[in-house]
C-alpha cells in the first residue's frame, strides 16, 4: 500500500506530467529515410537508398583446407609414433602427456582425434569472424611445434630402437 501511494505521489509531480506532454506531442509530417521502419528494424544508420550487405558464410580455400590436413597428419603420426615408443617403456618415456593416457591406445587416440576436431572447429570460427590471417598463422604454429615433437619422436625411435625390430620381415623388401 506504501508503495503504491508513493507512486501515486511521484506521478502527480510536475516533472512527470511534462513527460506526459512530450509523449502526447504530435508527430512531424515527414519521416526521415534514415529513421524509415525498415533501417530501424535493422539497427543500422546506413544512408538512404543503401542496403546493407548480407553476410556471406566464409568458404574454406585450398590453403586452408591444406593447413588442416597437414595438422591432422601430423596428430596422426604422433599417435603412431607415441604407440610404437611406448611398446618399449624401458627405452622412452613420454615426456608431455600424462602416463595414464599414453598407455591407454583407445584414449590416446581420442585425443588425438580430438585435437583434430578441435583444430577445425578453431580455425572455422576464425574464418567465420573475419580472421582467416590469425587462423593460419595459428595453424602454422601448431604445424611448427607438432611437427618439432613428431620430428623428435622418429628420431628417437632411429637412434635408439633396437635395430632388428625397426624393420619387420613384414616391412622387408623382398629380393
């Protein structure tokens, strides 16, 4: 009941009452092109006669269809890789991922996988926001580490694997 009497007492105000007659004042004649219904339903002060240009989805080139695959290669080969290292424990040790996840295949190669997914789904919503340089320059760093860590990895597995091993009769080439 208070509050409603304060109401009542803030509306009989002269402030409010001049509000009232800006409110009920007339409208003028001729509406403006920049205040027509149509560009304030958009929200956009364009000048008239203009029409704002539709967004377009941004389209993935060759290049950045190339810089994906080339990540997703390297995550494979990084699994691949991991898996052969770790069939030996007593010569490697993984020295980035956590030992449970490297010793579990089917987790390994999720994240893997997952990183690839999310690799994408990155550099698509980079692309979409008008960001295609920073997308590839992202790309190319994580090009650049991966393939450092792929790199290392098949140097360790050449320099330290037990030689007859490294090439299965399977892998021989028959003479």
């Amino acid at each position: 009941m208070l509050l409603l009497l304060s109401l009542l007492d803030l509306a009989s105000r002269p402030c409010f009452g001049q509000q009232a007659d800006l409110i009920d004042a007339p409208q003028p004649a001729v509406r403006s092109s920049l205040n027509s219904s149509s560009d304030a339903s958009t929200g956009s002060a364009i000048l008239p006669g203009r029409s704002p240009i539709a967004e377009q989805k941004q389209r993935f080139t060759c290049t950045d269809w190339a810089l994906l695959t080339a990540g997703a290669t390297l995550r494979f080969l990084d699994y691949k890789s991991t898996v052969r290292m770790m069939s030996a424990p007593a010569n490697f040790r993984e020295m980035q991922l956590p030992q449970a996840l490297v010793h579990n295949r089917p987790a390994l190669g999720a994240f893997e996988a997952g990183m690839v997914v999310g690799d994408y789904f990155a550099y698509r919503l980079l692309v979409d926001h008008h960001h295609r340089k920073l997308a590839r320059v992202g790309q190319a760093l994580d090009l650049t580490v991966m393939g450092g860590a792929v790199g290392w990895n098949y140097y360790q597995l050449n320099e330290f694997w037990p030689k007859e091993n490294l090439f299965h009769e399977d892998y021989a080439v028959k003479r």
